[in-house]
C-alpha cells in the first residue's frame, strides 16, 4: 500500500501534463494542418483514367483480341417476348446442330429497309468447340438467350424477327 499511493500520484500528474501534448509541435498528428475543399480537375473521360493515353497497338504482353466466330442456330423453336417497365426482353430458344454449342446471342441486323417498316431483326448465333462433339439428343442440344428493348425502341416497332439457319419466327404487335 505503501508503494501503490506514491505511484497513483505520479501517474496522476504525468497524464494531467499530457493535456498540453495535443499542441505540441512534436505530436506527430500536429504535422499537417486541417483539410481544406481544394478545385479539382475533371478529366475529359473519367471512364479510362486508369489507361494511360498516347498508346497506339498492343502492349508488350497483351494478347490479341480473339474474334468471334458465331453460326447461326439450325432453328429456332420459340420466341417469347415479356413486356417491362422499361421495355421489354425478347426471349428466343433454339436448337444447335450439335452438342457443346456456347456463346448464344442475339446478334442484330441493321438495315435501312428494316428501319423504314418497324421491324427488329436479330440472328441467333452460337459458336462451336473446335473439337468434334456428339449429335446427342435435341434436349441436349437446346440453347437459350435473351435481350432487353428499351421503350423508346419499341415505340417505332411492329415487328420482331429472329432467324436461325433452317427458319424464321416472327412476332408482331397486337
């Protein structure tokens, strides 16, 4: 008990001299000042700033860009399209010609006569293994895709088209 009072009173003082250590120039907190709003500088494209500009072909070790090779589909089996809020997504499901088929999209043809009469064409599309797969059964052979139309598309659409290799399904506005 002896030692414990002596003890509590120096450790009393020495954290009642701290109060001044908030202000001192040796508190490292102290070494910069408050922040302050400062102009900042927008960059013309804020979506790439992390590439760095000026750089014309491939990098060093980037690799070449794969190009997609799609086929069309031997034949679509249905077309279904479900109206949004914002639109609305036109579901198609088709079979491949063989098993392994990946890769389905929706690939859009553009064209002025199709522009003129309202009509929204797609080509299903699906790419192949490079290696040889099995015919299988059309169950196993089924791909499916889908893709979203804005409402502001549709206002100008009466019909859509999608085409596969062996035929073509159509839907128009009611």
């Amino acid at each position: 008990m002896k030692k414990s009072t002596p003890l509590l009173l120096v450790s009393t003082l020495a954290l009642a001299a701290c109060s001044g250590w908030s202000e001192s120039r040796v508190n490292p907190t102290n070494w910069f000042g408050s922040s302050t709003p400062a102009p900042t500088e927008v960059s013309v494209n804020e979506a790439d700033a992390l590439v760095p500009e000026g750089r014309d072909g491939p990098g060093l070790f980037s690799r070449p860009e794969k190009e997609v090779i799609g086929f069309a589909i031997t034949k679509v089996d249905e077309l279904r399209i479900a109206p949004t809020p914002t639109g609305a997504i036109i579901y198609v499901k088709g079979t491949a010609s063989r098993q392994g088929a990946y890769n389905a999209r929706l690939v859009r043809v553009e064209s002025e006569e199709n522009e003129k009469n309202g009509i929204l064409e797609y080509t299903f599309e699906v790419s192949y293994p490079s290696y040889a797969t099995n015919l299988g059964s059309e169950r196993s052979r089924e791909v499916n895709d889908a893709t979203t139309v804005g409402r502001a598309e549709l206002r100008n659409i009466r019909l859509v088209r999608v085409r596969g290799e062996q035929n073509t399904l159509e839907s128009r506005r009611r």
